[in-house]
C-alpha cells in the first residue's frame, strides 16, 4: 500500500473520531439541556389569600429553585411582579408585614392633602354619592386605588424604565379582562404598575383601569390561574401555588366581594380540575377560614402558604440546585428616597390649567424631592376630586432627570348628594341634605348647598372659586338658629331688661343671618388668608317673659309673646389667617395649629341704640404631639377682646359647652354648660390626653381653664390666676356617622357637673 493511501486512510480515521466526539459532545449538550428545564410559576389570585404566595416562595427558594418564568392574576400579579423585579421572599415577607394593605384600600387620603374647603367636606358629611340628571346613582367601586398604586410605583421604581416584561429580572406576564367584551388581555408590556393595578382591579372594591382604550378588570373574571401563558413563555416545567377556594356555602357569603367571587367561582372550580392537573408540582394552601380582605392576618396566611409548600418539598428539591445565585437584594426604595422631576407631562382629557396641576403637586421642577412629597403631591390633585385615579408614570430622561407623565382624567360626574346626622345638646337632633355642584360657571368653582332639618332648622351656602396660591374669591350665606336655657342674669346684666325681675333662667333663642363675600389665597394649602366684607343679622329673644305680668319687663315684646333683647343688622370688614396641619379635626394626635380672626363693625341698624364702630379679635391655636404609642397631647390657647367704646355686648364672648363648629363669639368650655360665662374678653388654656385603646376607640382626659371678664387685657387681670376650671372624662369613637362623644365633666368653683353627648360630624 502506497504512503499517499495510508496518509488517506488516516484523515479518513481522523475525521470519523472527530464526528463522533463532536456528536458525544452535542448528546452531552442535549441532554444537559434535559436535565435542567426552564421552570415557570404560576401564582393564582385570592385576595388577601395571596399572601400565602410569599410562605410558598420561601420554600421555593430554599429548596435551591431558580424561576425562569412568572405568571399571575389579581393578587398572584402582584406578588408576582415584586418577585420578578428583583424581591427576595423575605423582602415581600417585611414589605406587607409593614404595609397597612386594608388602610391603603380604603384609600383615605392624608388630611393635608386636601384643601380648606375639602377638609371641611370630609369632616361634616357621612355618606356621599353621585348625582346625576336629578337621579342619585352609586359609586363605580369602594376605592379608586390612588395609595395602592402609590405604592407600586415607589416598590417598582428600580424597573420604571422597563417597558418588556419579558427584561425584567425574570420574565413576567399577568392577566386583566376586558370589561366590554368579556376577553382576557395579556399585559407583557408597559409600564409595570399600571399592569399589575389592572390585573388586580376587583370589580366592586377598585374602579376599572384603562389601558391603550381598553377598559380592564381583575384578571380572575376570565384566567385566574394563567397556566397556559407560562408555558407559552417557554416554561418546561410548571410550580403553581393556587389560592382559590371552592364554593363556599352561605354562612360565607357575608360581604358582596364575596358574592361577586362566588359568582366568579362557578367557573374557576370547574377550571381548575383541567389546570391543576396540567400543573407539575401543585401547591394548594389550606385557607379556607380566610376571606380575601383579611389582610390583618397577613402572618397566618404567610405561614399557611409555607405549610403547604413544605408538603411537596422533597418534590421541589428534585428540581432545585445547589449552584442557583444568590438572589439580589433589592434595596426597598424609602419614602426620604430622592429623586429629581426635571419635566412634567400633562396627557389626557383636562380643562385645568398648567399652573393649577402644578400649584396642586406644591413642589419644583429641577429641585430634589423625595417619594413621601411626590406621593403627597399626588394626593393633593387626587383629594380635589376633580380627577378619576391618577395613574402616572415616572421614567429617565436624556437630561439626567426623570419625566413625571401625568394622565389626567376628569371625573365624569361633577354632581353630588351628600347625607349626614347629628345630635348634641345645644341643637339636639339634626340631619343634613347637601347637594354640591362643580364646575358652574368656572373650570375651578364649586357650589354647595346644606339644608338642615331637625330641631332648628338651618342651612349654608357656599360657592368658592378655587385659584389655589393665587387670589381666590367666595360667597358664604348661612342661617343659623339654637334654643338654650340660661341665667337670667346673663341676659340682664348685658341688655339692663327686667330689673327687679325675680328670674332664675329664661330660655333664650339665637338666630343668625349671615352673609359673607370674601378673597383667600392659600400656602400649600395648610396657610390661608382671608379678606372679606360681611352682612349680619343678629337676633336675641326669649318667649319667658310672655305669660309674667310684671312692669319691669321689658317693653319689646311683640304681639305673639315674644321679647327681643337684640335685633339689628351689622356691617362689617374681617380678615382672617389659619393654619391647620392637624391629621384629624376631631382627634389629632400630631399637627399644628392656629386660627385667628378680626371683625370691624363699620354699621348697625342699632336696634339697642348703643351702637358706636368696634371691633372683636380672637385667636386660637394649639399642637398635637404623640407621646407614646396610642397615646397624645393637644394643648391649646386661646383669647379675645374688644376694642372700643361701644356698649354693643351682642358680641361678647360666651364660654361654656362642647363642640367644634360654634357659631360668632361661643367658646367650648368643659364643665359649664352652654352659655355660662360672658364678657367682652377672655384667655383660655386647654389640655386633652386621648388614648386610642382600640382602633377608632379613645378614652380622652380633658382639662382647661379661663379668665372671661370685661376688659381683662387693659387692666390686667387676665394674667391672673385663673377664676374658672372644668374637668372631663369621656369615651370617643370614629364610626361611620362621624365621630361620637360621650363625656362626663365637673367644675369645682360650683360643684356640679355635665354630662355632654355629641353624635356625628358637626354642621
């Protein structure tokens, strides 16, 4: 055999080796590839049930398993989407552990965050609803879900610029329905979330989220258990964790989301018999005692879902690995996080200015900010209830900063009715009937109307332009009316009638006819000042004297029995500046403080003929500060005089009682009653302990203290130890009416007592 045939014959052997090690090398791969299978996840929704998910994926993870894919609905999008961006299980362990989930349901916004005037329409009405075309109509769902997606947005701020869910640390899709046509819509883009808001939307408890036209709910109406779209991304193998439960019977069935999840239910039960056989390693959590909105129980229902995860363990390992990555930490971003908002994009249907939107969000382009004054700022434009849920976006800019996108929608409905009721001792019982009416004859006006019916009937108009830091202007009328029994010496001594008389108490009737028009403008909405003009008609009377036949009686007494000790028209020039930061009007337990007012009386019909100009000033102001844990101070001082000559005591100031919305110059003053103390001044100081020993249960301590003379600042006397005390002790709760008041109090110059009862928002 020739050398160039053997030399043949060796390539030929050569390259034979080479094929079959290059083969080897391939079946190698290939089965490699076998051995380790891209593993999906499928977390189903539930509700508050879904935080079984996290036990679940501690266990997961400590069995050594590294996700390739995730998929979820409602809640399991959630938990999902925190998981795909980064979240240990732990993290999400110490994220809800921490979040106040049914708080941020509820969606009550902070009180500063709302205006003056909206402050005072969260604090005097009990239920409001919708009003449209004379017809009362209902809201479209429990919350619009402003502090939830507050939150997703700071939770997802280190992804904000991913767009592909498919880019996320692990990939990531979730499910939402189409509400008009029924269909399910796969959210795999966008902007995360607004995705996993839309797929949790619960129809009843969130208003429908609106995404690219389509107007999307809860992704369990129509996939609650998105199986199949994670196989579709490319999963081998599938570890599902499946909060559901099954029909539940009618002792259950106690609120209507949990109706309207039975309903959904019917076809879920059936769903699930195909899925959950479909599903690799099927981890079912035994939650059955819980209900979807027992986020209170987040600890119990955690550890139900690692319980159930633990059944199936020595299953899990068999897919783990000892050589999955750590997986990173992500850093929690805090609410002092900084971050620098260089443009603001207004998108949407909006008819309010620019300027308006920005003097709402109260901070500054291109200046640092932190996530609580973005979220505030939000939740200022949210709480003028001039836009339905505002779902903005946060995302890099090219000039080092980020784009703060601002997708306004106006409400449709700019009509409300809104209900109250309310009992105290000095109007006793009373309900209210308030129509509100936006956007009249201005983008940014409001007009509301509040008839009062009951004992004394009453009302109050407003109608207010708001322009927020630039000058705004309003127009109050009110008419207000009271019955009190009281010495008879108050009234004699202040108007010289019935001398001689021997009178213990008369009952003496205060009406009210005021109308106000008046300019504010407004810092940050926590500092305003007022400049007005105001029209008063006041009225004092007593039917006492009709039945008494005595000539030291006073001679203005009409035909019907009724005696009239003041009955004259006023005018006057006023000026007013507050600040109010307190976080509750009726039991604040941090804030500050003050409210002081001027009236100049210009002109009087002078029904008393004493009249000579004068003018009252007063002020108030106090501090709330925890000391301990459910447990706070407020501490007020408060003061006025008169200053002239006039001999006019109709505004003298008139301390005793219980109450916040007093009318004129009357003082809440523990421990006397109504109409007790007058003169044309007075100081007072005020101290409350509340202990909130029960969730919107407190047991309040109170103690306060006053000089009330004529003249006490120009002789002096008001720096005098004090001449009047009252104590109490009483019980308050928030309910649904408002908030409630029981207390009993004692004066020891007297020795006697009261006991004062008040029951919902004051009006």
């Amino acid at each position: 055999m020739s050398l160039s045939v053997k030399n043949k014959l060796f390539s030929r052997y050569v390259l034979v080796v080479a094929s079959l090690m290059i083969a080897t090398t391939l079946f190698a791969q290939s089965t490699d590839v076998k051995k380790a299978p891209k593993i999906g996840l499928v977390l189903s929704g539930g509700g508050a049930k879904g935080m079984a998910h996290i036990g679940a994926l501690k266990v997961i993870e400590e069995a050594g398993i590294e996700i390739d894919y995730i998929g979820g609905s409602s809640m399991g999008a959630i938990v999902g989407a925190l998981y795909a961006s980064g979240y240990t299980a732990n993290e999400l362990d110490s994220l809800f552990t921490v979040t106040n989930v049914g708080a941020l349901i509820q969606d009550n916004l902070p009180r500063s965050a709302k205006t003056f005037y909206e402050k005072e329409d969260s604090e005097r009405y009990a239920l409001t609803l919708p009003f449209k075309n004379f017809k009362v109509t209902v809201p479209p769902a429990f919350s619009g879900g402003q502090n939830i997606y507050n939150e997703f947005v700071r939770l997802l701020y280190h992804v904000k610029d991913v767009d592909d869910f498919n880019k996320l640390p692990i990939p990531f899709v979730c499910i939402a329905t189409d509400i008009e046509t029924g269909k399910q819509v796969v959210l795999d883009s966008g902007y995360l979330p607004e995705a996993i808001l839309a797929s949790g939307t619960l129809p009843s408890l969130f208003e429908p989220t609106t995404i690219n036209d389509k107007v999307l709910i809860d992704g369990g109406v129509v996939n609650n258990y998105p199986i199949d779209e994670v196989r579709a991304m490319g999963a081998d193998l599938i570890i599902g964790v499946d909060v559901q439960h099954g029909l539940s019977d009618r002792d259950a069935l106690l609120s209507a989301t949990e109706i309207l999840l039975q309903i959904n239910n019917y076809r879920t039960v059936a769903d699930m018999q195909i899925k959950s056989a479909k599903t690799d390693i099927y981890i079912k959590p035994q939650i059955e005692e819980f209900s979807v909105i027992d986020f209170n129980r987040l600890a119990e229902i955690v550890k139900k879902g690692e319980d159930a995860a633990n059944l199936k363990l020595e299953e899990l390992k068999k897919i783990g690995s000892k050589d999955v990555p750590e997986k990173r930490a992500i850093p929690v971003v805090g609410a002092k996080e900084e971050l620098t908002v260089n443009r603001l994009l207004i998108e949407g249907n909006t008819d309010h200015t620019r300027g308006y939107v920005k003097g709402k969000l109260r901070f500054s382009l291109d200046e640092p900010i932190d996530f609580k004054k973005l979220q505030q700022g939000i939740s200022n434009l949210s709480a003028t209830g001039n836009f339905r849920t505002i779902k903005y976006k946060l995302l890099n800019n090219l000039n080092g900063g980020e784009d703060l996108i601002l997708p306004l929608d106006e409400t449709r409905n700019t009509s409300f009715l809104r209900l109250g009721a309310h009992y105290d001792d000095l109007y006793k019982s009373g309900a209210i009937i308030n129509l509100t009416k936006k956007r009249i004859l201005s983008k940014d006006d409001v007009a509301s109307f509040d008839f009062i019916l009951g004992d004394n009937i009453r009302y109050n108009f407003e109608y207010y332009v708001d322009k927020g830091s630039y000058w705004s202007f309003g127009i109050n009328s009110r008419f207000n009316d009271f019955e009190q029994e009281i010495d008879f010496d108050l009234i004699q001594g202040n108007f010289d009638v019935g001398n001689g008389t021997q009178l213990n108490s008369i009952n003496l009737n205060v009406s009210d006819f005021t109308n106000q028009l008046y300019v504010q403008t407004v810092v940050k909405e926590e500092f305003s000042f007022t400049l007005g003009g105001e029209f008063k008609h006041l009225q004092f009377s007593t039917r006492t004297f009709g039945d008494i036949d005595d000539d030291s009686l006073p001679g203005n007494t009409d035909s019907n029995g009724r005696t009239y000790f003041e009955r004259s028209n006023y005018i006057s020039a006023f000026g007013a500046l507050k600040l109010d930061t307190y976080d509750d009007k009726y039991f604040p337990s941090r804030g500050l403080y003050f409210n002081g007012d001027m009236h100049y009386y210009i002109l009087s019909s002078d029904y008393n003929n004493n009249f000579k100009d004068f003018s009252i000033s007063k002020a108030r102001m106090g501090m709330a500060l925890p000391l301990v844990k459910n447990l706070s101070l407020n501490i007020e001082a408060e003061g006025g005089f008169k200053l002239g000559t006039s001999n006019v005591t109709s505004f003298d100031f008139i301390l005793g009682g219980y109450g916040t919305d007093l009318i004129n110059s009357l003082v809440p003053f523990v421990g006397y009653d109504f109409i007790s103390l007058v003169g044309n001044s007075f100081v007072k100081a005020y101290a409350r302990l509340d202990y909130e020993f029960a969730k919107k249960n407190h047991a309040l301590f109170t103690a306060n203290f006053a000089n009330v003379d004529d003249d006490l600042f120009r002789t002096g006397e008001w720096f005098d130890a004090p001449a009047y005390s009252g104590y109490g002790v009483g019980y308050g709760w928030e309910s649904f009416l408002g908030p409630v008041n029981l207390m009993y109090s004692w004066t020891p110059e007297e020795g006697r007592s009261q006991f004062f009862v008040s029951i919902g928002y004051w009006f």
